[in-house]
C-alpha cells in the first residue's frame, strides 16, 4: 500500500518537541492529531482523518511545517502577505475571537470583503472552534435582516463599506447579536493578540463553516458543511482533477463568499501552496484583464457570463493572457460556442463542470485530458453521481434527461433551521441537485436546467439552456434567458428574454432572425414564441441566470 502524508513527517516530527517555534510561532501540535492520510493504491483515493482534526491546522499551520513560511500565500493590490504572516493573523484572530467572550460552537456571520483579513478570520474562527458564515455583500438591507434572524448569529462582522446597507438590517432585525464588529475595527484589535494558538478540539464531521446558497430558486439556506468538506474539494476537484500545484498563481472573479470562489480563491491554492491573487474590485472584463497582466496568474476562474463578455471587449482589446494555463468555469453551464472561441482566441482551455453550495464545489468536470464541448464533462473521482427519474428510479439508458443526485465526502450536513428541505434534499448519503442533466452514450454529462427551470411543450420536456446556447451562437446576442409562458390558450411555451451586443438590433427582423436560427438546429417544438429585448439579465452575484425572476414577470 502506497500512503502519502499531508503536512509533515511523523519521523522527524516526533524529534521535535510538542510545542514548536517557527520564527516566533508557537505550534502546539500533536503528531497524531489534525494529520489527513491520503491511499493513493486505491481509486479513489482514500482519505483517512485523525480522531482529533480541525480544518485550520491543514490549510494554515502545515504551511510552516513544509517550509513556507516565507512564500507569499495572499497577493491584492495594497498587500503581500506570506505564509508565516498568514498564520500569524489566523492565530490572532482566534485568540482575540476568544477573548472578547465568543463561544466555541458559536455563528460569526460575515459581510466583508475580499482581502486577506478574510482569510484570516475566516481560519481563525475555526481554529478557536467558533463556526464563520461569510454571505453575499452585494445584498439589500431586507435580505441581510432576514439572514441575520435566520442564522441566530453570536457576532456579526461587516466592512465598513457596507454600513449603509447593514446598520439598518441590524437596527430592525428581530434577532440582536451579541457582538457587531467593523471589520477594520476588529483587524486592528486582533492584532494586539497573540500568534500562538492551540487548535480546538473538534473532529473531521463537526461543524465548521456555513455558507448560504445563492438564491437563485429563492431565499437563501444556511448550507452546514463539517470539517471534512474542504479537504475533500481541495484534494478530489482542485488537486486531482483540475491539476493545481504549489507553483500556480491563482485569480478568481467569484468571491470568497460563495461556495465557488470560496474554493478557487481561499481553501484550493492554500491546500497546495499556491499563490492567491484577491481584489475587492466589481467584476467587469477590464478588472479581469488589468489583474490577470498585473499579477499574471497561471489558473483562472471565471464563470461563464464573464467569459462571454470577455470575448467581446477582446474585439476592441487584445489583453496579455500569456500567463494563463488553463482557465475553470461553473456556476451555470458554459455553451460549447463560448468554450470554442474562448479557445481560438487565447489558446487557453476552459473546464467546465457542475458544483453546488450543498456539494461544497465542483463534482461533475470536464478534464485537461479529457472534455467535450457543451458538456458538464464526468464525475469527479470520488463522488458517485447517477439521474433519476420523477419516481427517484435511476436512469440507465444515455440520452434521457433526469435530476442529478451525487454522494461524498464534500456533502453538507444538513440546512440550517429547515428539516424539509433538508429531508427533501439530503437522502441518506445522496444530495438530489436539482439539476436537471442528461448523459450521452461517451458518459458526458449535458445540462438541462434545474428541476423548476424546465419547459414542457406540447407533453415534451424542454430544455432552457439548450436554447439559450444556440441562441447565443448568433453573431448579435451577447447573452439569453429562455423560460415558460402560456399562451393565449393557457398552454406553456418558450419565451425568451435577449441582451443584444447592439440595442439598435433590436427589431421585428431580429426576431425573425432568430426564430429561423434556432430551427435551423433544435427541434421544431423548441424555438421561442416570444422575445424580449432586456439590457441585463437577473443574476446572482456568481453569474447563474435567476430565471424565477423572469417567471415572475409573465
């Protein structure tokens, strides 16, 4: 049996006394606790947790241990900080966490933004034992009342730069936490901590960290994932699929509060030790192209509105993306047209795969070795995915549409306050998606929507972003939004809501146009009655098309 030992030699550990100096860290680490085995005779691989493990010590402790305590771990505009200095801010966290009266097991809620102070009080927090839940920034006052009564939070931080928007969810909200810190404020008060912290004691399935779902079908859920969540992405996604390594420079456009960019931008590049470039900054293709020349990242993580309109500005501009060796998109599914220009234009390949808050990250890919245009690619090793009918009977045969339902070790316990959605949703080691998906003969997985997204026409199921992808590969539409509408006698149809790369396109013509564009390639029952010329589509902050809200307005 071949094992590999993450984070350091038990051998030459066990030399070591138990309390270990590292340039003016104090390490309290025993051998035997937070270490992770990772038994690569086997696929997959298997991964075995110490009795005693806390997430903190794998992404940040360790780093020190295997010699990084002085790479540069955080790059932004303002800042450079390097491992040593990142470990440093998590244990002072922790420790003025602690200290002003915070209980392990206690909710801190989150509303800061990108920056390095994240990262360190998102790691201090668990290292003290103390469950972070970082949540959309770009968010109204009423939705930010109803999370923080939904999460019954201990603490509750915010940047400064968001206190228009959040002293008065606070002032009304019916829940007071105990604690309402700046985070400005808070930085320079946990600096006067101490570097030298002692991990909690918790166990690989304890709670770590919430995070809350998008809301693309709704109101946010409290998403509770445990320790283990991490490691599995960062080891199963990040590592063997997506081929990460210590000498990558990593750019996310997501943010670190979603699920996504949680992983692209924080838990994936410090399980290698690789190099995080943050910004704060609103994503436009210009922000992207000015940091990927600035910083030269080597791995890029986009979604796929943005690469769409990347491609446009890159009409008028021809950005240096030299660096780049490859780039990774989820959060809505990628249309094979983009993926093909976006190749032809920057020689760079773009994995496209499936992920969800529930799910941690992605589980369905495409790989550097192996992808296919217009497909979600196949599962991830270590996470078992099948598609099931409406009677949750598995589908065998290709090419037949079902929900997807995944299993492993990046799952969610459970949501937050809501046991029927969480019956409904978590089915003993199973997660139902939601996603709608169908797999051709070769074992790609093909995107169909969500469960809710779906259009019956005429007694056949339709799919929206099959339609939405051919009606993007027009040399005139930027982006499309495809959802049912009844016509006038009370029978559903496609109804589709366009932005155009020019509003003065906007025309009878143009309709026509694209009615005769998609019946040159879908089947006849599926091409748009209606279209609707919109300057934007409704999104979530990650890029997914929030169709419910198009919905609404028929």
């Amino acid at each position: 049996m071949f094992l590999t030992k993450f984070f350091w030699n038990r051998e030459l550990f066990a030399l070591e006394a138990k309390s270990r100096e590292i340039r003016g860290t104090k390490l309290e680490l025993n051998m035997d606790d937070n270490t992770v085995e990772v038994d690569c005779s086997k696929e997959p691989n298997q991964l075995k947790f110490a009795s005693n493990f806390n997430a903190a010590v794998s992404f940040i402790d360790r780093h020190l241990l295997e010699g990084r305590a002085d790479k540069v771990a955080i790059r932004t505009n303002d800042e450079e900080w390097t491992f040593k200095e990142l470990s440093d801010c998590v244990n002072r966290y922790g420790n003025h966490l602690l200290s002003i009266g915070i209980k392990p097991g206690e909710r801190m809620m989150m509303v800061v933004r990108d920056c390095p102070d994240f990262v360190g009080m998102f790691f201090g927090a668990i290292k003290a034992g103390i469950i972070p839940a970082p949540v959309n920034t770009l968010q109204r006052t009423q939705d930010y009342n109803y999370l923080i009564s939904d999460s019954e939070c201990a603490c509750f931080v915010y940047s400064a730069k968001f206190a228009v928007t959040l002293e008065p969810a606070l002032k009304a909200s019916n829940h007071k936490p105990a604690h309402v810190v700046v985070a400005e404020e808070m930085a320079e008060d946990a600096r006067k901590a101490s570097n030298s912290l002692r991990a909690a004691n918790t166990s690989h399935m304890d709670d770590c960290f919430w995070l809350y779902s998008s809301g693309s079908t709704g109101n946010p859920k409290g998403v509770v994932h445990p320790h283990r969540s991490m490691i599995c992405t960062s080891e199963r996604f990040s590592k063997n699929t997506a081929g990460l390594r210590e000498d990558d420079t990593v750019f996310s456009v997501s943010k670190l509060f979603h699920s996504y960019g949680f992983g692209n931008a924080m838990t994936f590049p410090l399980w290698v030790g690789a190099t995080i470039i943050l910004s704060d900054q609103k994503v436009t293709p210009e922000m992207s192209f000015e940091m990927i020349e600035k910083f030269r990242p080597t791995v890029f993580f986009g979604v796929p509105t943005l690469y769409a309109q990347q491609l446009r500005a890159m009409e008028s501009r021809n950005p240096d993306l030299s660096s780049l060796r490859i780039c990774i998109s989820a959060g809505e599914a990628l249309p094979g047209d983009v993926l093909r220009r976006w190749e032809e234009k920057t020689h760079t390949l773009i994995l496209d795969g499936l992920g969800s808050t529930e799910n941690l990250h992605i589980f369905i890919s495409n790989r550097p070795d192996d992808y296919k245009y217009g497909t979600s690619g196949k599962p991830v090793s270590g996470y078992d995915v099948k598609l099931v009918d409406d009677n949750e009977d598995e589908i065998t045969q290709p090419d037949v549409i079902g929900t997807v339902w995944v299993k492993g070790e990046s799952s969610a316990r459970l949501y937050w306050n809501n046991p029927e959605k969480t019956a409904a949703t978590m089915r003993g080691d199973w997660l139902n998606t939601g996603d709608m998906y169908f797999r051709d003969s070769c074992g790609y997985y093909h995107n169909a929507g969500r469960g809710d997204d779906m259009i019956k026409v005429g007694g056949l199921w339709c799919s929206p972003f099959e339609i939405e992808a051919r009606l993007i590969e027009h040399s005139k539409v930027l982006e499309a939004a495809v959802v049912g509408h009844p016509d006038e006698d009370g029978l559903i149809k496609p109804a589709a809501y366009v932005v155009l790369n020019d509003v003065i396109d906007a025309t009878e013509e143009m309709e026509m146009a694209l009615v005769e564009h998609c019946r040159d390639a879908l089947s006849h029952y599926k091409y748009p009655r209606w279209f609707h010329f919109v300057e934007d589509l409704p999104k979530t902050v990650t890029g997914k098309i929030q169709r419910f809200k198009l919905r609404e307005k028929n």
